[in-house]
C-alpha cells in the first residue's frame, strides 16, 4: 500500500501479482522507472510533435512534449495533494501509442483499422502498457504489458469508454476491456480520476504553449501579424476546441495575452528574443497551471486531493487562452498547403506499408509482434500490422516500406 492513506491497497495492485525486486520505492515510483525504461517511450524521440524531428535542431518531439507535460503535470498534481509519481507516470505514458507522423499517421491508421475496431492514440497508450511493451508475462505466459497500478493505469487514460461510445475518441479497443474493466473496479459513469485531469490538462497547457513557442522560432508564426488574423483562430478555436466559444471573450483572451509583461511585440533571433521567449512559455505555463490549482483549492478546500475525491476545475478564461494558443499552431502549420502535401505523402506510406505488411505474410514484423501471426484470424492479423505500424518511429516507415518492395 502507497503510505499516507490517500491511496489504497487496490489503487497500488497490479493485474499479476508481481511483488518490489528490492525495498524503498513506493509502488508509482516503480511505474515511473517501467515506463521511463520502455522502448516505447524511446521511440517517441523520433516521432513528430509538429515538425519532422530531422527538420532542425529546435522542434518539439513527441518524447520531449511528454516530458514537458510530465513536468507541469509532477508540479500541479504534488500542489493539490495527489502523489507526483503517479500523475508522472501518467503523464509519460499519455501519449506512447501515438504513430509516426503525428495525428496525422492517427487518421491514416484509423482508416485502415476500420475492419479491426479502429485506431486512436489513447486506445493504443492503454493497450502498449497493458499488453504490448514487454516486461511482465501472466501465469499463462501472455503479456500484461509493463503491468502498472490501477491508479496509475487510471490516470493515463484520457477518454475512459470504447469505440461503441465514440468513433473518433476513446480510449480501448474491445479486445482490451477486460484489463480496462479491472483498472476502472467498478467506476462508473465515464468518469475520470483527478490524476487523469491533471494530465489531460498538463498536455494541453505543454502543447498549447510550446507549439507556439517551436512556431515562433520557427518563422511560421509572426508575432506582430497575429492580430490581422483572428476571425480565422476564432472560428478554428470554435470547430476544434470549445464549441461553446463567443468571439468577444475569445478577443478579450488576446488582449489579455498581448498585454502580459512577456508577450514579445517582434522576433528576430537575437540572444534577447530568445530570453524573451522563453520566459514567455515559463510564463504561460505558470499561469494556466497555476490557474487550475487556485480554482480546485476554491472547490475542493485545503486537504490532499487524489483518485476520486475531487475534480479538476479549469477557469474559464484560462481555458479560452490555451484554445487561443492552439489555434495559431493549426491555423499557420497545420492547415498550410505546405503541410497538407506533407500530410498527404506520409498518409500514402502508411497505407502502402500496411499493404505490403499484409501480403508479406508476418514476414517483416517485429519478432514478438509475428509469434501471434500465424494463429491470428484476418481480423487480427489486421490489429498485429497496426500495432506494428504505430510503433514505428518516423524515420522507419519509408526504411521498412522500402524492404517490402524491394523483396
């Protein structure tokens, strides 16, 4: 049992019985180090956040945006009383099932999974953890992945029903609800611990502020010029982020932005636009987390809060910033024509390599991966590509494609 009493027993099992290889650590403490020592968290350094990780040396990877958001997440869930290595690990594993090429290799596996139950990052984060990363085997000698707490496992996961609930959101395939029912021991009505808040907010507040700030860097985002265009963020922050929204608070977010001490009227690479900008996103982040945590302590009173005990509250202005912030980055980058024929090249090799992968028989998949092919129905076979496929770092795809068909 984790030592204070703001977890129990049944917080800290794990799904096999697999007692400390040596005392000291608190039971999250030894998830923390499982998924920091996963291939799967390696892989995500070389998996693309918003630009290509080749492209230059300054962009964002999918390994060093889970750690920034494990970062706010240590700091924001240790402030409101929750254990830090728990929201942590939550935090690192968030996004472990994320493909090459971004959301963008998402959408083109979710079309090729049609025929297997479909394919959504959160589903597969579960599923790696609980049954693909090998570290832990059951007493029937199959894989129960790195085999987490129940908390910890709860607080990775984001949308917490099946694709039967949501097509496009959900966060397990159904051929994986039986550890997802052990995790959720009876927790009803959708909900979501306070750890998976914390995370799910920490991610949207590291990638909200740094997506701008790699932009920035960048030049796809000039600064001076964000004020020409904010029809276009509103209406996108409205479709994508909060269908709610009213321009005239959405305005009142930019003006508040813009008149922050930090916000950087130019940039033009210097040593002090850089101090500058970071101090920025330093700024940012202090302000949206900071935020939250004064709103749930006015909510939720003074004590420790974890697990179910309390919700996340989020303040509305904060809230409307972030979805500001994210809509620069889609606007600039993610609807660029530039960007769309990227999108369009990257999703042709994911579906040519699920091709190639079928028809080669299991021949060319990861060993641990082509065990289960020959026994596999063809509906199965399909999952094993995807789960291959969704492993893959960015530069493996076209590397892998190219020795199918070459034979």
């Amino acid at each position: 049992m984790v030592s204070d009493g703001r977890y129990s027993d049944s917080d800290s099992a794990r799904y096999v019985d697999e007692p400390a290889k040596r005392p000291g650590r608190t039971e999250f403490a030894r998830d923390r180090a499982r998924i920091i020592h996963s291939s799967a968290l390696r892989r995500l350094a070389a998996k693309t956040q918003v630009a290509q990780p080749w492209a230059n040396d300054f962009p964002r990877t999918r390994l060093s945006h889970s750690l920034e958001c494990a970062q706010v997440g240590r700091e924001l869930g240790g402030a409101l009383g929750a254990d830090p290595d728990l929201v942590e690990s939550a935090c690192l594993a968030h996004d472990l099932g994320h493909p090459p090429f971004g959301h963008n290799g998402e959408a083109a596996l979710a079309e090729i999974a049609r025929e297997c139950g479909g394919f959504e990052g959160n589903a597969q984060s579960f599923r790696i953890l609980t049954r693909l990363e090998p570290k832990t085997l059951d007493d029937e000698g199959s894989s129960a992945g790195l085999n987490l707490t129940r908390a910890v496992l709860d607080g990775a996961i984001k949308y917490p029903w099946s694709a039967s609930k949501n097509l496009e959101k959900f966060g397990v395939y159904d051929d994986d609800n039986e550890i997802f029912a052990w995790v959720k021991n009876g927790v009803t009505a959708e909900r979501t611990p306070i750890e998976a808040q914390i995370m799910d907010w920490s991610d949207d507040v590291a990638y909200s502020v740094h997506d701008f700030e790699d932009s920035i860097h960048s030049g796809q985002i000039i600064v001076e010029k964000l004020g020409e265009d904010l029809h276009y963020f509103y209406a996108i922050a409205k479709d994508d982020y909060l269908s709610d929204l009213v321009e005239s608070e959405f305005e009142s977010a930019f003006i508040r932005l813009q008149d922050l001490s930090c916000w950087p009227a130019k940039f033009d690479g210097s040593h002090n636009a850089l101090a500058r900008l970071k101090d920025l996103t330093s700024q940012l982040i202090g302000r949206f987390a900071q935020g939250a945590e004064r709103a749930t302590r006015d909510r939720f009173g003074s004590g420790p809060l974890s697990r179910y005990s309390a919700d996340l509250i989020v303040p509305r202005e904060e809230r409307v910033e972030v979805a500001l912030l994210k809509s620069f980055a889609a606007h600039y980058i993610f609807r660029s024509e530039q960007s769309q024929e990227r999108y369009f090249h990257e999703r042709a090799l994911i579906h040519r390599l699920a091709d190639g992968l079928l028809i080669s028989g299991g021949r060319l998949l990861e060993r641990n991966l082509a065990t289960y092919w020959q026994a596999g129905t063809e509906e199965q076979r399909l999952r094993i590509v995807v789960d291959q496929i969704a492993s893959l770092t960015d530069p493996a795809v076209p590397l892998l494609l190219a020795r199918i068909e070459q034979g």
